[in-house]
C-alpha cells in the first residue's frame, strides 16, 4: 500500500505542476472522511498524496472535524509544509446522515480573509439538503468567495435539478450578502459535487448570469468513480469569465489517480475525484 501512495505522490506532482506565479485551486468529494473502517489510516494517506500539490482545497462529505486536522497533519508530514484548516462550525443534512465542509491550504501562499457563513436558506426561502458554505481567501493579489456545495442525489433527478436551479441566488448572496463591503467587487467560485452535469439544463439561469459564469471543468470528463470505471459527470467549479479574466489561467483539471483500479480506490480512498483549476497570483492586465 506504500509504494501505491507513493506513485500517487508522483503522478500528482508531474501532472499538476505548478509555477511560482501560479496556483490551483481544488475540489474533492473525500467519501464519508472519518467514518470508522480498517482502511482509516491509509485513507488520510492516500488522501493527502492526492491533494499535495494544490494549495487550496475544498473538500465535501467530512464526517469527523478531528479527521480534517489528522489529514493537515499528513500533509505536513509528507510535503515538509506549513498547511492550515478551516471547518463548517456545524454539519449540515438530514437527522440521519450530516457532513461537514472544509477548506485545507498552504500558509506560504493562501491567506482566509473572512471565516465562512452558510447560504441563509431560511431567510431566502429556498432549501437544500446541505446549505452551501463559503469563506474568503486572499492568494497573492487575487481576493475571492470560495462556496463549497454537495448537492442532494435523492430518489429522483428532478429532487437535483431544484438544488441546481437555485444556484443563481447562492452566486448572488456570497457576491452581494455575505462580503457587504466588497458587494459588486468580490469575486465567487463555487466548487463541489452536484450530482449532476452542468449542461443540464437546470444550471441554464447560473450560466446566463451577466457575469459569464463558467464550469472550468470540461463536460466531457467524467468524475466518479464506479467499480469498473469512470462514470458520471458530477464535479464542478464555477467562475465568473469576466471578472476573472488575467487571473483564471484558463488551465483547469480532474486528477485521475486511479491508475485502473478502480474498485480499490472507491473502497479505500474515494468514489470520486478532485476537479481543479489554475490561478495567477498577480493579474498584469490591473497594471
């Protein structure tokens, strides 16, 4: 198990290398982090191979908030760097199952500006199964809203797509409400799972948004992982196109680590894989 978390280690680092100039910005569904199971330990292991050579982190389905300081110990351990956390203050879901969001990221590059809120569902009258959460950051120059989401699967697509419509008001408050002195300013990326693909038509109010809201991801690449193979297209990160342009690269991802052997890694690690995108530190097009 060893030697297949160092190959992990490696692929990483080759494919997703990164300039002094730039980072990556990351989202990953960690399957049920904390849950108790024999495979525990190499799970943060493996986890943490997977995740080192991002800098900022997004990660969904944390189920123990103890586990998220195990993982940034890992990473510490592994990369010789200083890395920090930040947790939801509460789980979110239903009466019997409730995650945590959390963001992981390297002190040396990325800076939490403002502790995150959840989406205030309650006051805006529209729900989810998991209120999407968000927090600010500082990378560099670049200031921004990352909003973590894990969308409802549910018994039915339709039960989705109601989340997915809703997305457009999530984009509008964390832009406007949640940042009150930077209102018109603030720029909001929101990454997660969806559990759905975002050329569904469900996403089309997000997408037409005057701010040119765009899945970095490409639709084509499929995200989870099945027993014999990659199968949906759930992942995405969302950015406005025109506030971003100089600072999104255009370089984005989807870390497939698996290296076929995909029943192994859904029961050791996770059913899905990390989605990521590349941004400039400076943005020589504000000079």
């Amino acid at each position: 198990m060893k030697s297949f978390f160092k190959l992990i280690v490696v692929f990483i680092i080759f494919n997703i290398l990164t300039f002094g100039s730039t980072v990556n910005i990351a989202s990953f569904n960690t399957l049920h982090l904390g849950w108790k199971s024999k495979y525990r330990e190499e799970k943060i292991e493996g986890i943490a191979s997977i995740i080192s050579s991002f800098d900022l982190i997004g990660i969904q389905e944390v189920m123990k908030k103890d586990e998220v300081k195990k993982l940034t110990n890992e990473l510490k351990a592994q990369t010789g760097i200083e890395w920090r956390y930040h947790i939801s203050p509460y789980a979110v879901g239903s009466k019997k199952y409730r995650e945590y969001f959390a963001y992981i990221y390297r002190i040396d590059k990325v800076k939490l500006l403002k502790k995150g809120k959840f989406y205030p569902e309650k006051e805006k009258e529209i729900f989810f199964m998991r209120e999407p959460y968000g927090a600010k950051f500082k990378i560099g120059d670049f200031e921004f809203t990352y909003v973590l989401v894990h969308s409802i699967f549910g018994k039915k697509k339709t039960e989705r797509q109601l989340e997915a419509m809703q997305m457009i008001d999530v984009y509008e408050w964390f832009k406007k409400g949640y940042d009150e002195n930077n209102k018109e300013g603030n720029i909001v990326i929101i990454g997660g799972d969806f559990n759905i693909p975002s050329y569904d038509p469900s996403f089309s109010n997000l997408l037409k948004h005057k701010d040119m809201i765009v899945d970095a991801i490409p639709p084509n690449r499929k995200t989870t992982i099945g027993k014999t193979g990659l199968v949906s297209k759930y992942d995405h990160v969302f950015y406005p196109y025109e506030l971003m342009k100089g600072w999104y690269t255009g370089r984005n991802g989807v870390v497939d680590f698996t290296d076929n052997n995909y029943g192994e890694i859904k029961k050791i690690i996770s059913d899905h894989l990390p989605v990521f995108i590349e941004i400039n530190m400076k943005n020589d097009e504000k000079e």
